[in-house]
C-alpha cells in the first residue's frame, strides 16, 4: 500500500511539472523566446551527458551554447531539449526546425531519457 501511494504521489508531482508548463509555454512559440521562458520559470538545463554522440543539428545546437540538446532526429527535423528543477523533476521540450533562428516548439512532457 506504502508503495502504491509513493508511486501515485510521483506520478501526480511529475504530471504537474508538465502541466506547470502549460502556463509559459505554447505551441509553435519560436525557441529562443521559450527557452528563456523555461529558465525564468526555474527550470535549469540537463545537459547531455555525452555529447560525443551527437551530430548533425544536435551538435550545432550543442555547440552554439544549448547543452541541454539530447538529440534531434535525422530525418524529421525534431529536437529534445531537457531541463530539471530543483526538485529533479523533468521537462523535455520538442521543437521543430533545422535552423535555430527557425525552431518552434512542438511539444514538452515531463519524461526524461
């Protein structure tokens, strides 16, 4: 039962971080504007922990300053960007585009890889 009730707790504090950001972020807001949204709002990049993996846009974000890239599909122009707060918990933002100056926000949830 102690168990079941710890589990349901995570489940509700975890839906709440993504719920939370329903309140700053939208979709198709352009990148940059949202990822200053997500860090006044507390949340602070995860940055990949190896970022020799990375390639193609990932690694130009990475590059260009945005550690918290984890990885950007080759062939859809998607990206995951992750963020924790201080109480660990996970904001993963979508955002879609090849360039930077042109990426938007498609999606977020509180899933971390």
């Amino acid at each position: 039962m102690r168990r079941l009730l710890a589990l349901l707790m995570t489940i509700s504090v975890s839906a709440y971080a993504a719920d939370q950001a329903d309140t700053f972020l939208k979709k198709d807001q352009p990148f940059k504007p949202a990822r200053k949204a997500v860090l006044m709002h507390g949340w602070k990049p995860f940055k990949n922990p190896d970022p020799s993996t990375l390639m193609g846009v990932d690694k130009i974000l990475y590059r260009a300053g945005y550690k918290e890239v984890y990885s950007c599909a080759m062939d859809i122009g998607v990206c995951i960007l992750q963020y924790k707060d201080k109480k660990g918990q996970c904001l993963s933002v979508f955002v879609k585009g090849e360039e930077l100056r042109n990426m938007v926000v498609s999606d977020w949830n509180n899933e971390c890889q």
